[in-house]
C-alpha cells in the first residue's frame, strides 16, 4: 500500500470474497474484511474487488471502483445481464474489469463484454483483462496470450490490461511478461505482491516481493501508465 503511494499508484486489488478451487482453502475475509477496506479507501486508493455472485455483489458494489468479473465468471451469463442493473451500480459507475476465461476465444471474451454492455455498463466503463490460457502445453500451465490482448485493444473500444501474475504463474516470469507487456502500450497491469511471498495464503508461486516490484516501478516509471485514470499498474 505504501509503495502504491509513493508511485502514484492508483489502484488497489484488496478482495473479501475469494475464488478458490478448493473450499478447505482460504476464502477472503468476507464481510468481516470491510474495515480493512475502509482503511484502504481512507488512504486515497481506490479498490478493484472481485464479486462471485449477485450476492457478493450487492457488498462489493457499495465500494469498489472496479468490480472484477474473475476467469471463472467471464460466461456466467446470468450474472453478467445483472451486473449494470443495480441502483447503486448506475449511481456509482464503476468500471468492471472482465478477464478471459481461461479456455476462452475472442469471440466468447468479446461476446461477455456485450453481455455486460446491454446490462448496463457503458463501454468505456469496461476493462478486459487477458491472464492466460490453460492449453496444457505450458511448462507453467498458462500461457499468455499478448497476440489476443493486443487484438481486443485495437478493435474494440474498451481498455485492455495484462495480468502477468496469473499469466505465468510463475515469479521469475512476472516481469519479464510485464515488461513485453508494456511495449505493446496496454492500459495497464495487475500483478500481484505480498510482503513475504512465500508466506501469501493465495498463489504464493507467482506472488513478488515488495522490493521486486519497487524496483521495476524505478525501472520503468517514464514509460508506465500511470498518466491516465486507469492506466495505472494494478497491485493486489
Ligand atoms: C485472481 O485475479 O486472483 C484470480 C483468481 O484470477 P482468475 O480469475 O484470472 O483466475
Ligand atoms: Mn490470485
């Protein structure tokens, strides 16, 4: 959080509600976490935050800034037709970021951002996220598709940003993928850091130490994006 403010560093990933594959693992801190997302919000950051269900959503609703549909949501179409709905979605206007289900073509990524759209969410309110496909052939089990991303970026008219984290899986390629990533001018990354990485109750594989990622914002802080709103580097 502290390295957020240093660099101007907009946004935030704090989530109280976590997808998880097992259910004997950790799940978020669920409603119990808001105070910790008040702090945040105290602090000036503003909050992107997963919601699973309509449920989860009337909390996350209420404060976040960017709503994130995860991977396993991106073709729950029920879910998506709802999203633009609420009252409290049309007053606060937040974006939504969408990321690629991890089997899923242009086509069906694409498609999902539409559903979003007829309910509601206008166009320039909606962030794709690319994080990879699971194809089996991999060694980390993901690959990053840029060739798509950079395809949704220029013939659509939402903002694309790379996920590099789950893109990989893997901590010695998070920052090479983010830095491919950022000579291909996307609208920003969302990458995930923890303290003591090894320590993260969640992908601790893939997780950067926060002198790690101090370092590539020193590297690279002429060319990132942190000039426009959105554009800036996501931090979880
Ligand atoms: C995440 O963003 O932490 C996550 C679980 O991602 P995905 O939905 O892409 O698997
Ligand atoms: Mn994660």
């Amino acid at each position: 959080m502290r390295l957020c403010q240093k660099f101007g560093v907009t946004y935030f990933r704090a989530q109280i509600f976590k997808p998880r594959t097992s259910p004997y693992s950790f799940q978020g801190h669920g409603e119990s976490g808001l105070t910790i997302i008040d702090f945040l919000r105290e602090q000036g950051l503003k909050l992107v935050s997963e919601a699973c269900s309509l449920e989860q959503l009337k909390v996350v609703e209420t404060y976040a800034d960017v709503i994130q549909v995860g991977a396993r949501n991106m073709q729950n179409f029920e879910y998506l037709k709802q999203i633009g709905r609420s009252a409290i979605f049309q007053r606060r206007l937040p974006y939504v970021m969408l990321k690629r289900g991890f089997s899923n073509n242009y086509k069906e990524w694409i498609g999902s951002a539409k559903y979003l759209e007829e309910s509601g969410v206008p166009e320039d309110k909606i962030i794709l996220c690319e994080r990879g496909t699971r194809d089996g052939v991999a060694f980390t089990g993901t690959t990053l598709d840029f060739a798509m991303a950079y395809k949704a970026k220029y013939e659509t008219p939402y903002q694309v940003i790379i996920d590099p984290s789950h893109g990989t899986g893997a901590r010695d390629l998070v920052l090479p993928m983010a830095k491919l990533s950022l000579g291909l001018s996307f609208d920003g990354m969302m990458i995930e850091v923890h303290p003591e990485p090894e320590k993260s109750v969640s992908d601790a594989k893939q997780a950067l130490s926060v002198p790690e990622i101090e370092q590539f914002l020193l590297d690279h802080i002429s060319n990132l994006g942190l000039r426009q709103e959105v554009g800036g580097i996501y931090a979880n």
